[in-house]
C-alpha cells in the first residue's frame, strides 16, 4: 500500500511538473520573417517580416510586405478577451474605407490565438462582407510561428498558411 502510494504520489509530482515545463500560454513577442519555403497559398514573390510586442492579452503587430506590387507597413493589435470590438481595416496604402468588428482570444488548449473579423466596404452593386479568420500557434521550441489564414467573401473562399522564424 506504501509503495503504490509512493507511485501515485510521483506519478502526480511529476504530470504537476511537466505541466509547469510544458504549460502556459506561449509569448508571441519578437520578429518574425516569414519562410516562403514552407509556406502555402503565397505569392512567389512576397516576402513578409511581423514585429510582436505581447503583454498579457494584447498583441501589437507591425507588419512589412514587400512584393512585386511594392513596400507596405501597417500596424494593429489584439486584445485576446474575446470581446468583439470595431476596427478600421487596412488598405493597401492605409486605412480602406469600410469597417470591421474583431474578435481574438486564446485557443482552448492555451496553445495559440484566434482573431475573427468581418469587414463591410461599399461597392457600386452595395455593400461587401468579407469575414477571415487567423489562427497563431508557436512552435514547442519557441522558433517558429505558424499562421493559418481562412478568408471568406463573395469572389470564394482561400486558405494560406505563413511559416515565420524567429530572428
């Protein structure tokens, strides 16, 4: 009887342990260039870097894109409470005209966020609903980023996935 609790009692010392370790939120602070060579659905020619400064629940995203269309930087950020909020979407040379509500949070198992958004712009056959959703996940090792993008509007839907490393 000892000995089985003794065993019992490692076995919990150590999930407790492992789960320390292994547990927790990750941070998604730092640069990160994207690795074109294991991402999906990108341009052959784009090239992205995203700076993340990550306190708590929220997350401030400055953006580079160079392509063969030209340089562009934006900025944004997430408050992870799962709240909707409105937002002014980005255009390719600044704010587009339209708007946006937002909601990011935490993944269940902790492991990465989600941000869904639904965007409205006016049209000359009326207004236009785009929805995207992008799911963050970092690596075990803290080296690599994974973005999982799902975009849905009236000319179809896509998905891309962009591989980022830390630099």
């Amino acid at each position: 009887m000892k000995r089985q609790n003794a065993i019992t009692a490692a076995a919990l010392l150590l999930l407790v342990w492992g789960s320390a370790l292994g547990g927790g939120r990750p941070n998604f602070s730092g640069t990160w260039v994207m690795d074109p060579s294991r991402s999906i659905g990108i341009p052959p020619d784009l090239q992205q870097t995203i700076t993340v400064t990550h306190n708590g629940d929220q997350v401030k995203v400055e953006i580079k894109i160079a392509s063969s269309q030209g340089e562009r930087s934006f900025g944004d950020v997430y408050t992870l409470d799962g709240k909707e909020v409105e937002f002014t979407p980005q255009g390719m040379t600044g704010p587009a005209p339209g708007k946006g509500k937002r909601k990011s949070s935490w993944l269940p198992n902790d492991r990465g966020i989600v941000i869904t958004e639904e965007t409205t712009t006016d049209s000359p056959n009326g207004p236009v609903v785009n929805q995207q959703t992008r799911k963050w996940t970092m690596s075990a090792d803290v080296t690599t980023l994974t973005v999982d993008y799902y975009f849905d509007g009236p000319r179809g839907s896509f998905e891309t996935k962009r591989v980022y490393v830390k630099r």
